[in-house]
C-alpha cells in the first residue's frame, strides 16, 4: 500500500476512535460528537451550518468544500447510534477494539465508518482545486426515525446560492450502490370507549376487542397486496409490508377495557403510498365509530403519525449518480434494501440520490458490532475518486472509467 494511502487509512481508524467514544443514542444530545467534528472542520478553515432543534441540544451540521457552483455533490451520515443495553457483548461497546482486520464497537458499521471517512478526507479535499463542490452533511437521531432530516434537507437546499445535483447516504452496503429502499412510516391508534363490569360485556363495547378489528384490517390490507401480486422483486420481501410491533389496554381481567393502544408500522414498496393506505384505514375507522357510537357515544378511534414519513427510495438505474458510484467503485450493477433511511429525504428534495457505505447492516445495531478494515479502505478509495471527479468538473459527456 501506498505511504499515502495507509496514512490515511491510520487516520481514519484513530477519528473512528474518537468517534466511538462518544456514546450518543437516537434520542439523546449530539452535541458532544457535533462538537467533535465542527473541531475538525474548523482546524480546515471550512465554514460549516448548524441546525439546531428547538431546544438546542441537538444539531445537524453541513458544509461545502470547493467553489459555489452548481452540480456538487452531498456526502451524508447520521452521528446517533442504537443502544447496547441488554445484548450481550464480548468487546467493549464504545471504545474501539481492533482484531483480525476488524474493528468492534457500536456504531463502527453503521455509520461512524463513512463519517470517519469523510473527516480523515477533509485534508485532503480543502488541499484540492476542486471544479465541483462536495458537501457534508451529518445528522442526529435518525435511528428513532430520522427526525432532522427534513430540516437538514431544507437548510442545505436554502444555506447555498448554488444547487448540489447529487447526494450519497453512507448507510452500511459493503459499498454497494444501493439505489431502491422502501420507505416508512410509523403510527400510533387508540380506541377510546366506555369501562364497564365485565359481566355487561355486550352492553359496552371493548376497546381491546375493537383494538384487535382494526389490526385484522391492516393484516388483511397487507394479505391483499399480496394477493394482488403488489409486488417489486428488488425488495424481499416484495410487497409492502404492515406491522403491529407494541398493544397496551384494560386495567383488570373483570372490566371491559375502555381505551386501547397500538403501535404499527408500513413499509412501503416505492409503487405504494403509505398516504393512500392510512387514508383507506382512517375511511374504515370513520365508519366502525359511527356504528359503535349509537352504543357508546363517546366511542373514538384516533391514529396519529409518529415522526414524518420516511419516504422511499427509487433512483433510476440510468441516473447520472448511479453511474458515477458504479464507476468509481468497480460496481456493475444496483441493489435495493427493505430498510428506510434518510436517502428518501434527500431524493424527495431533488438530489440523484444513492446509498453506498462501507460495512454492512448483518453487523450494524448487534452485539459486537464492526466493520472490517478493507472496507474503511475501499471508502477511502471511492472518496478518492470522487475527489478525482470533483477535481475535473461534471464535463457532460465525461468517461467515468477513465478517471
Ligand atoms: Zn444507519
């Protein structure tokens, strides 16, 4: 390996290091971690955005690096991780253990890797004449349902006189070009009605037993996409899917329950609207409380939204983006992911988005999370290369093999 090249690769394994070290969970304040790479931006002389939630404990952070002109390209990661309490790990969580070409802790596949990547490159980049602007762009909390990336978004599309073209979401995909995801939305339905001793169980209505009406009609609305053949082969499994993941009601074994909680979630294959679905289930709640209120009057059903839709992901196989990642990776060919991620945010606001990250989602949120030391190192030959095209400019016609 070349001097340079392990230079960096000792450079990115020390902020991954760092980066491991601080324990952020979806949830908590970030910034800590901000704090840490605003530092390592700041000794580059780059000039970088914050957005702040309404609190102000948490913050996204972006920035450019190279000219303001139009065309640059986004390189975008998540700082909060998923906990480790109650899984069994046999390496410390968050302190970074290397063995065997891998390196063990929360967060090293997804996603402190690329951002890890991203920073040991940032020398490197600033140094460069670039003719094409590249962008970072690093989030909080989207593990609890990528609740900054609207505003992130929002504030990269509004923060720049000139247009980026292009974003890349450093997900775990072995470096893959991942160019299909479902996406996902997630609710909370609660039947109101009226307690009563059990032994009148027909003269009240039980809100458990409605509670359970309702999720046989999102099982049955999932079963009829199936049988429709609704179906997008990239995806496994194909269809969209519907699920109730917590139920909560009743205060004792001898009263009918007057209130009854569910959680569900959807995801959905791109050619499906999570609107559509959830307006159709809204139709159906509308009428079982018109039935049920001539026995009860204050009988209600209420679903509400948790966290925005996650939209989904379906970047052509044609587009520009898709070519570029391939190339510069030696890929020949996409895959898709049933998961969601904030990629669907991006490609909603206008960006040729893709997911390409090194490490892999077999590791990311278990036990003795890590990431294989081959793969930093394929990163930072992909980082290479699209510096190598933002060092050119986005000439229309361009060879990308030739780089
Ligand atoms: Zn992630």
């Amino acid at each position: 390996m070349e001097k340079n090249t392990q230079n960096r690769l000792n450079n990115t394994i020390s902020i991954l290091g760092d980066l491991v070290a601080f324990s952020v969970l979806g949830g908590e304040s970030n910034l800590s971690i901000a704090e840490y790479i605003s530092t390592t931006l700041q000794n580059n002389n780059i000039d970088y955005h914050q957005v702040f939630n309404s609190s102000e404990d948490k913050v996204s952070i972006h920035c450019r690096i190279g000219p303001e002109v139009d065309g640059g390209i986004i390189l975008s990661g998540h700082m909060d991780v998923v906990p480790t309490k109650g899984q069994q790990w046999s390496k410390p969580d968050f302190k970074l253990t290397q063995e065997d070409h891998k390196l063990y802790a929360r967060g090293t596949s997804d996603m402190k890797g690329f951002l890890a990547c991203c920073l040991a490159m940032v020398p490197h980049l600033k140094e460069s004449k670039l003719k094409k602007p590249i962008y970072l762009a690093f989030s909080y909390d989207e593990e609890v349902g990528c609740l900054a990336s609207e505003q992130l978004v929002s504030s990269i599309k509004s923060a720049y006189k000139e247009q980026p073209s292009f974003a890349v979401i450093g997900e775990p995909s072995l470096m893959q070009t991942v160019n299909g995801e479902k996406g996902a939305a997630f609710f909370k339905t609660t039947v109101y009605s009226s307690a009563a001793h059990s032994s009148e169980v027909r003269k009240s209505i039980s809100a458990i037993e409605e509670a359970t009406y309702l999720i046989q009609w999102l099982l049955g609305k999932m079963d009829d996409f199936i049988e429709q053949q609704d179906f997008d082969n990239r995806f496994d499994p194909p269809y969209s899917t519907i699920h109730v993941g917590t139920i909560n009601g009743g205060s004792a074994v001898n009263i009918i329950a007057d209130q009854c909680e569910f959680a569900w979630d959807v995801r959905n294959i791109p050619s499906d609207c999570i609107q559509e679905i959830l307006d159709c289930f809204e139709r159906f709640c509308e009428k079982k409380t018109a039935e049920k209120q001539e026995k009860v009057p204050n009988f209600k059903i209420k679903t509400s939204k948790q966290f925005s839709i996650v939209p989904s992901l379906d970047t052509s196989e044609n587009s520009e983006i898709v070519r570029m990642v391939n190339s510069f990776n030696g890929n020949e060919s996409t895959s898709a992911v049933s998961f969601a991620s904030e990629a669907g945010f991006f490609s909603k606001a206008g960006f040729e988005t893709v997911v390409c990250g090194p490490g892999s989602m077999d590791q990311g949120h278990r036990a003795d999370e890590f990431i294989e030391t081959n793969e930093l190192k394929k990163c930072l030959s992909f980082l290479e290369r699209l510096s190598d095209w933002a060092k050119t400019g986005n000439e229309a016609n361009m060879n990308y093999e030739k780089i």
